[in-house]
C-alpha cells in the first residue's frame, strides 16, 4: 500500500509550536523589522522543525501587495554587475524584501522570457539594466503592466517612461580623454563596447568632446569596437596597434576591456603605462589589482544599486511623481596605467 502523503504544515502550525499568534510568524516569514530578536529566532526555529514552506506568490495575492521584486542584469561575471548586485540587496534587505535574480547576457529573448517569468512571480517592481537595443514593444510592455519599474547603468535609446539610475557616461568620457591629453597624448584610441549601447554613445560622446576641444584629429579608424570582455580588449588592441600611427593613449569601454588591452600589449611586447597609457571605467575592485594598476574612472556600482533599490522602494509604496533621473557624477582615478 503506498504511503500516505504529508500534508502541507500551515503557518498557524508554526505559532502554535512557537508559542506566538499567527500574526507574529506571519511578520517574521515577511521579513518585518518590528519583531525581537527573541521571537524571532523562536518562530525560525519551529519553521525549520516542521519543514514549513513561505507560498510567497500566495501571500503577494492575498494582501494585493508584493515583497518580491525582480533585478535583471547582463551578466554576474562583470565585476560592475557584482557590485551592482550588492548595492541593491543591502538597500532592499533592510525593507524585507525578497530579490529573484536573472541574467540576459545581452539577449533580447532572454531578457522577455525573464521578464515573463518574473510577472508570473507577482514581482513588485523590476530593476533592470536593458539590453542594447530594446524594442519599443518591450517598453510598451512594460508600461501596461503596470508595476514600477527602474532602469539602471543602461538607459535605452528612445525615450522611456521610467526611473533612471546611472553615471554621466558623457561626463567620464571626457574626464578619461582629457586626463589622456593632459598626460601629452595626441593619438588615442576609443576600445570596446558596441554602439548599440546607450552607454558607448555616451561615454563616445564626451571622449570626443575632449578631443574636439582640444583641437585633436578626430580619427575614426582609433576607435574600434569589440565585446566589452577581456578578450575582446585583446583583439582590440592588437587591431589598432597595427595602424600606420599607432596610438599612444587607449580609453576602454571598462575595466574589464582595459585588462584585456595591458595583456595585449604586454603579448606585442609593449609596456602598458610606459610605452602605452591606458584609462579604463568603472573602478571594479580589481583595477587596482592590476599589472600596472589601472587608472579609471569611477562609476561606483554599488552605489548605484542602492539608489536604484531606494526608489523602487518608494514606488512600489505609493510614490507617483514623474519619473526621475538621478545622476551620480564619475571620478578620475590615477593610477600607474598612465
């Protein structure tokens, strides 16, 4: 005869074996702040006694309201992304709330079957940095669901009706070119990144602005694109460097293509912050690492995760001013690279 099958423990079961209300443990699986660290501990205990299991997507229907929300990024390999991701649970673990994470690595159907995915969750609200080139069908999409959403580090091309949390890109263009000029360079190369990207264009924009200002040939065949990885620094590199007039400054897309563009060098037999200055972005905590250390320009990912967790937060409690743009302001960050 086969077993019988357990029936699911309930949450009163839980307080009954906790000694406290149902609302009590009903407060603790929801994250509340307003529990003792006593109670708190009691109730977790008999939860992890009795194998009692949260039906989060239960409760978000029952109470109209949700505390899950959903962050949706390119990759967790990138440095940036990691601390990103950082910035956003410390904001968002504070106010109880429960993150599902997803990963596009730049593809248009992966970042709508997240999205679908995240919906049937009942997610609360979206951060997500958009993959370059996003349809307007997407961005309709979203506007009827309904739900807050806030894009981060990425805008899309067109005009968007959402929260924008991110770095003046043109402004760390600019800084990262003219510290090059500042250093004596007179041919320097743009390195990495696409220009289907909202952040190249930017980051583009105010490099070229440098030059322009400065009086420099603007000359398009230094500028080359590539994945924005290590190895697509490499190839980079090795592309320009056979140019008749080789550069001797090289602004990277990030951090994580400059570390490609020093391996490059150093295969060609070029030393990178002697013979070849070289500038990145984003100030991942590895360019200090580096061989020589990176100079770059800071972008400071985690706190642009907890701006961005900040004002969903808000939104998703009622907040319904016009959407916002909120702007942190990059630093130069010298170091042995130039």
């Amino acid at each position: 005869m086969g077993r019988k099958k357990q029936s699911r423990v309930t949450l009163q079961e839980v307080a009954k074996h906790a000694g406290v209300s149902r609302a009590t443990a009903s407060l603790v699986v929801r994250g509340s702040p307003n529990i003792s660290k006593e109670t708190r501990e009691k109730v977790l205990k008999s939860i992890k006694e009795l194998g009692y299991i949260y039906d989060r997507v239960a409760a978000n229907l029952r109470s109209h309201q949700s505390s899950t929300v959903g962050l949706i990024i390119t990759e967790i390999g990138n440095p940036f992304f990691s601390e990103l991701l950082v910035g956003v649970h410390e904001a968002l673990d504070k106010e109880g709330y429960t993150v599902i994470l997803g990963t596009t690595f730049d593809s248009p159907d992966k970042q709508d079957a997240l999205l679908a995915t995240m919906l049937e969750y009942r997610v609360g609200g979206v951060i997500m940095s958009p993959v370059p080139g996003s349809s307007p069908d997407m961005v309709e999409r979203l506007k009827q669901w309904g739900i807050p959403v806030i894009l981060v580090a990425r805008k899309m091309l067109s005009e968007e009706p959402f929260d924008y949390v991110g770095i003046d890109n043109v402004a760390g263009g600019r800084i990262a070119a003219e510290h090059l000029i500042e250093q004596g360079h007179r041919r320097i190369a743009f390195l990495g990144g696409f220009s289907n990207s909202s952040v190249w264009t930017d980051r583009k924009k105010g490099f070229c602005e440098a030059i322009e200002q400065a009086g420099l040939e603007m000359d398009e065949s230094l500028f080359v694109q590539s994945p924005a990885t290590r190895q697509g620094g490499i190839e980079a590199i090795k592309r320009v460097m056979q140019h008749p007039q080789p550069p001797t400054g090289v602004f990277c897309y990030n951090d994580v293509v400059a570390s490609g563009v020093m391996l490059g060098l150093k295969e060609q037999g070029i030393v990178p912050g002697k013979d070849v200055a070289v500038v990145g972005f984003d100030n991942i905590p590895e360019s200090a690492l580096f061989s020589p250390s990176l100079t770059t320009i800071a972008a400071f990912p985690d706190r642009l995760g907890a701006k961005a967790a900040d004002l969903l937060h808000r939104r998703m409690k009622g907040d319904e001013e016009e959407a916002k743009k909120l702007i942190l302001q990059p630093e130069l960050v010298v170091r042995e690279s130039s």
